[in-house]
C-alpha cells in the first residue's frame, strides 16, 4: 500500500504491525522484555551510542523494540516526526519541562490543568522557571503575559475536570509568532476526536493509561514531535544534540535526557498491553462520547443537579468552539449537586460508577475533585482554577448508557 493512500484510524491501528514486516507472519509485534542488546561489532554499539546508526538497541532504559513499535505507531496516528513513549503521562510532561527549560525561562500554562500538572509546574518555579498560569479562553490572556524569557506555551485540550476548552487555533496561532513551543496535552481527546497539529502544535502529549490504552492496566506517556517547530532557534538544546537533524532536535533531547538521564522509561509489558488497547480506540471513544452526551443532558435537567460541565451541551460556554474542533466530545464531565453537602452520600448510593481516581477506564469512574486529586491545592487555588468544593467527575466507561442513567435515578431518589 502506498504511502499516499489514507486510511481511517482503526484500520491503521490493527495493521500497522502486520504491515511493519513481522517474523513468522505474526499480526501483531511481539514482546521483547531484555534488558540489553548485544551487537555484532563494536562499531555498531559505538554508533547506537553516538546517534550515527539509526534502529539499534543498546539498553531498555532508552527503549526497546516493543516500545519502538508503539511509539511508531502513535506517530502514524497523531501524524509527526516522531515520538517518544514514557513510564506515565506525567513522565512524559515532566520530560519536556526538565528537559526544555531552565532556570530563568518563562512558561504560561492554562489555569485549567490537571492536578498533578499543576503540583509540576510549583516544582518548576523552585527551579528558578517562572511560571504564569491564565485562563486560556482566549489566545489574548496568553498574550498578555509573554516576556521576552517566555519559550512555551502548555494548555490541554479538554480541561480536567472542568472540561474547558482553550483557545487552541488562536494561541497556535501565536506560538507560531513569537516562536514558542506549543504543548498540546491530547489525553481526553486522543488522536480519535483530534490532531493538535491541525492548531499548530509544536509537542503532543498523550498519558497512554487513559484515552488510547483505555483499559485501566497498563500505565504510559508518550511525547509526539509534530514537526512544524524550528528547534534551530531554540536556545535551549544542547550542543551534543545538535548534530542531528534539526526536526529531531528537539525529540533527541526529551529522549535521551528523559529516558537515559532521568529513568521514565516505559516497559515493554505495558508497551505490548497498551499497543492491544489501542486497537478498539475509536470504537471505545465513540460509545463513551455517546453516553457521556446522554448522562450529561440527563444531569442537566435534574433539579438537584446545579451545574454540569460538558462541551456537548449548548450551555458549555465553549460549546461552538468544541463543535468545530472534535470529531466528539469525549468521555469526560462533572457536575455539583445543589446540596453539596450531600455529595458524598450521593457517590456511596450509585452501584455502578466506581469510587476512584483514573480516567479513560472501560468502566465508569466518579471522584469529588476537590477532596482529592485537588486537595493538595489549597482552597485558594482551587478557587483560581474554577473547582468548588462540590465538583464531582465522571469518566464514561463502556456500560450501557441507560444502565448508567437508571443508577443515577435511584441515587437521586435518596436525597429526597
């Protein structure tokens, strides 16, 4: 098949390996779980560590052929220059920032980010990094806060948990200008709802545990190099790397700093699981868009329900961009009960959603954020960041929708 000849996404995912060239005519690339690997000649091993041969394997701290093979596979589906896979999806993050940024640069990051996300851009700032975090609603509030130290830009796709949606066309837009590295973090949607190099991202991050594994077993990350950054002018890669390719300076430097120097290396067992996860991608994110499109408008028209906070509902306040954007609107929401002091009751009473942290899962899962993931925040920040004490977060799994409704009804039933 040529090259030029497009293919929908699960036809590319299930046959990717297959048209790879695997021994014995296997479907599927196997898994590889050594630590070393030996070569034939000395000057070989000296080329793999010197970066002048390219397919070679010296240590699985730095990968392996099953970890090659999915990152080659994310790279199809997300459409860049290359990838790199880590241990978690924080792993993947924290690659980037350590390994791009240093003392006295300047990054802006939505106010509307993940927990731990927030908890590593506090560990920046101890690192002499500034760090401004804005609602990025509008390519404007980014704007406002460039300096001339300013070299990224990070924001996420669907915000979790309040799903708000950043101004992704107009702050790449900007990047683009001012010549910053754009950060996409594309968990919640994943290459099936979305591409982030469509708004001129420059890096793409994936958590593989949620969206793209999908199964709740298997932990990854993955750092995805669009190609459309000049790493030419970036001050901060090193001289060692840049005797590369300019394209995979960038990539280079996130992998072997991320990988050899820090140690997030991703296993080949979670390789291998999350690579068989990813085959029923977009069949899992299509039912789950599907029934967190129906949970959310039967939330809404729930007279204890306050508030639901879905960007398939027309009073999302961003509900037009969403439209335009994805292909779906995932499988993430939250809402808060009028009585939010009965929140937690109300969780105990459903049998169906599981009370735990994770997202992305096959199964439903609830967690009030404010007591939890965001407790470590503080009040204030939460407050910043539009998380009441009350917020309660759902991640659609694979049950039947109504199955799933009828649940809420009975828990509804008991707070009367």
């Amino acid at each position: 098949m040529s090259k030029t000849d497009k293919q929908g996404l699960t036809t590319t995912i299930v046959h990717r390996d297959r048209r790879a060239g695997m021994e014995y005519g296997a479907l599927r690339a196997p898994l590889h779980n050594s630590v070393q690997y030996g070569l034939e000649r000395v000057e070989d091993l000296i080329g793999i560590f010197q970066g002048t041969k390219k397919g070679g394997f010296n240590y699985a701290r730095q990968g392996t052929p099953t970890t090659a093979m999915l990152e080659a596979k994310i790279n199809e589906i997300e459409g860049g220059v290359g990838t790199v896979c880590f241990a978690t999806g924080m792993g993947a993050i924290a690659a980037i920032f350590l390994t791009l940024l240093k003392a006295g640069d300047h990054i802006v990051s939505s106010r509307h980010v993940f927990g731990n996300t927030n908890s590593l851009l506090n560990t920046l700032r101890q690192f002499g990094v500034e760090v401004s975090m804005v609602d990025m609603a509008s390519a404007d509030s980014v704007a406002a806060v460039l300096t001339p130290a300013t070299r990224m830009v990070f924001v996420e796709t669907i915000a979790n948990p309040g799903t708000q949606i950043a101004d992704l066309q107009g702050i790449g837009s900007l990047c683009r200008a001012h010549g910053l590295v754009y950060v996409v973090d594309n968990t919640i949607t994943s290459p099936a709802l979305f591409n982030p190099a469509s708004v001129g991202a420059s890096l793409v991050v994936n958590s593989l545990t949620k969206t793209i594994s999908g199964h709740g077993a298997a932990l990854g990350g993955a750092v995805t190099d669009t190609g459309l950054f000049d790493w030419a002018g970036y001050p901060n890669i090193a001289d060692e790397y840049r005797k590369v390719a300019v394209a995979q300076q960038g990539l280079t430097q996130i992998r072997k700093k991320g990988l050899r120097d820090m140690g997030a290396s991703l296993s080949s067992e979670h390789a291998n699981q999350i690579s068989i996860g990813m085959e029923t991608l977009a069949l899992r994110v299509k039912h789950s868009s599907a029934s967190a499109q129906r949970l959310a408008e039967y939330l809404e028209a729930h007279s204890a329900v306050r508030k639901v906070s879905y960007p398939g509902l027309a009073s999302h306040p961003q509900h037009q961009r969403a439209s335009t954007l994805f292909r779906a609107n995932a499988w993430l929401l939250s809402f808060e009960l009028r009585a939010a002091e009965q929140t937690n009751a109300f969780l105990n009473t459903l049998q169906l959603p599981i009370k735990a942290t994770g997202l992305g899962d096959t199964r439903t899962l609830v967690i009030p954020v404010a007591s939890t993931i965001f407790w470590e925040a503080g009040p204030e920040k939460r407050q910043e960041m539009d998380i009441p004490d009350g917020m309660v977060r759902v991640s659609l799994g694979l049950e039947e929708v109504d199955d799933l409704i009828a649940d809420f009804a009975r828990a509804f039933d008991t707070l009367a």
